[in-house]
DNA sequence: CTCCCTGCAAATCCTTTGCACGACA
DNA sequence: TGTCGTGCAAAGGATTTGCAGGGAG
C-alpha cells in the first residue's frame, strides 16, 4: 500500500501516529480491553493480522482467517467474523463495500481516509484531501444533513497496470 | 427524492432533461432496443418502475419485483436480477451498494452524481459538484491513477429526522 | 464461579445458474 | 426455424446464528 498526502503534512503525521500505536501489540490488547472486551487470542491475532501493514492492509474476512491459518492458528470463520463485528463496533477496525461482493476491513486509525481500488491488480491507494472532505460538509450542511460516516472510493487503473 | 445542483446550473438542466428523456416509455423502449435487446414486457416494466421517480429512485432488486408484482405484472425474481444486469451492462441503469448490503439500481442518466443516505429514514439526497470532482481526478492523476468510475456516499441524519 | 467467547454445523440472505419451454425475429 | 428470454427450482457464496463446551476475569 502506498499512502498518499495531498494536502496537509500535519495529517500525514497524524497518520503515521496512528498507524505506529496500531502495530505494538501491547496497545492493541490495551484497545481490546479499553472497550470491554475480553483479550482472548483470536481477537488478540486478528488485530494483529490488520495490523501488518506489510501487504495489503485491507483484508475480507476470509483473508483474515486464511492468514490467521498460516501462521497456525486454530480460528474459525464464524468467529473472524464476529471478532470483526465487535471491533467495527468498537471502533477498532473499519469495513468497507469496495465491490460491493465481499467486505474488506482494516484498522481504524481515527483518521478518514479515501480509497483508489484498481480494477486490475486490486491495489489500494489510500488519500485523504481536507479541500473535498471540507466541501462536503459544506454541501451537507445546505442540506441540513448531518455526516456521520462517508464513503469515497475511485475505480480505476493504476500505474503500474498501464 | 430530493435532487440538489450546489455548483452549476448547466448541471442541473442536463439532468432535468435525463430525467424527462428517460421518464418517456416510447424513448425508454427505444433504449432497450439500441443496446441489442429484445423489447419485452419484463424489460419495459423494470425500466418504467426505475423511471417512476415519485418515491424512493433507488430500488433493490426486490423491491422492484415487488413494484411489479403489485403492478399485476407476472415476473420472476431472477428475470428482474438479470434484466438489471443486463440493464447495468448496456449503461441504461447504475448499481450502487450504499450499505454493502442489497445493491440498489438507478436509471442511469449519463450523468455522474453522489449520494447522502440517511441512517434513519434511508432517504437518499443527490448532489453534483464539480469541485470534487476536479479535485479528484487531480489526485487521481498526481498518482497515475485513471478513474473510470467512483463511489462517494454520506452516510447521516437527514434534516427531517432531526 | 460466572459469564463471555469459541467451534461446529446449520441456517439465512442476496444473488446467480441450469434447464426446458415459449416467444419473437 | 432458430435464437433469445423467461420461469422454476436449485445452487452458490458471503455472512450469521443456535447450541454446547471451554476459557478469561
């Protein structure tokens, strides 16, 4: 993944924050268990796996416990799904409709961000821009509409698919 | 459905005559007809209930069976979901998943505009801005991204459940 | 010790497909 | 007449749930 500051360097810091407290594993069992939830190892894995941010850091549930497997651990499918449930709930991961076939989850750092999903290699560039994120507020607020959550995501061809 | 033009006016009469154009049921046949198929009943009667715009424009895939079953109109389910697709493949109607849950189907006015979903009522607010939509294929191209389509929804409280 | 969490299996939901019949060109 | 379109039933895949046993606090 390649992550992408268009607009503020100060967001880009913020960013790199996140991402960093999100990968010791002491903090994140400390997350699990800041929002009442037992620190049991599947929950413990999985949020490790979303945590390496080394591949692909949008993975479908499946992925999640196709790795999980390959490290060897015994979790069920059912469960990878309820663990992420609980921490979309929780606020502790994020799931994403990129084709509206199968979910994808990643860490929730806080901080929103948008996607550029090519269509041929499925890489995920990830942006954040405050211009458009500040515009729709705009734009929403002339609605009287209150943003609680948005979805901005570009299909395309990248670079290095042309 | 409440439409909004927030940037041009030329905007919102291209759209106005989308609208009228498609609500046409001769034009709307003839459309069919261009994109290589066969003009048939379920075909004209999936189209004209998406081109009934009085209530909610964005339909499930059952909800427009239902719409045609209360119509009196014998079709299947999966005839309705086949000549959808076959609807999205000819660029006649869009499909979009707000939830990631049940897609939903659109006439597909050839113009590109966004969505505010409200969590409450499921009302769903269009809005065009070519603002972001500049901004995004300036970003998109600062990282040799080509868009051929995006996804940008809000997901909120509208005015009315507030 | 008690309640929460998990695994297993089965169920559910939306959506797609196989097949044979009927309709239009 | 041949191909395309449809209905029906069944399959398919992702996700969820019921239940009983096991582990965390």
């Amino acid at each position: 993944m390649r992550t992408v500051v268009c607009v503020s360097m100060l967001e880009h810091l913020n960013k790199e924050i996140g991402k960093r407290k999100a990968m010791d594993a002491e903090i994140l069992d400390q997350d699990i268990k800041a929002k009442g939830l037992k620190v049991t190892i599947p929950r413990m894995k999985v949020l490790a796996v979303l945590s390496a941010e080394k591949d692909a850091p949008h993975l479908s549930a499946e992925e999640v416990y196709n790795r999980l497997l390959a490290m060897g651990e015994e979790v069920s499918l059912p469960t990878v799904y309820r663990v992420l449930a609980q921490f979309e709930s929780a606020g502790l991961v994020k799931r994403h409709c990129f084709d509206g076939d199968r979910a994808v989850y990643e860490i929730d750092d806080g901080e929103a961000h948008n996607h550029m999903v090519c269509v041929c290699c499925s890489e995920v560039i990830e942006f954040v821009d405050s211009v458009i994120a500040d515009k729709l507020q705009r734009l929403a607020a002339y609605q009287g509409f209150t943003i609680s959550d948005y979805n901005l995501v570009l299909h395309g061809v990248c670079a290095q698919c042309k």
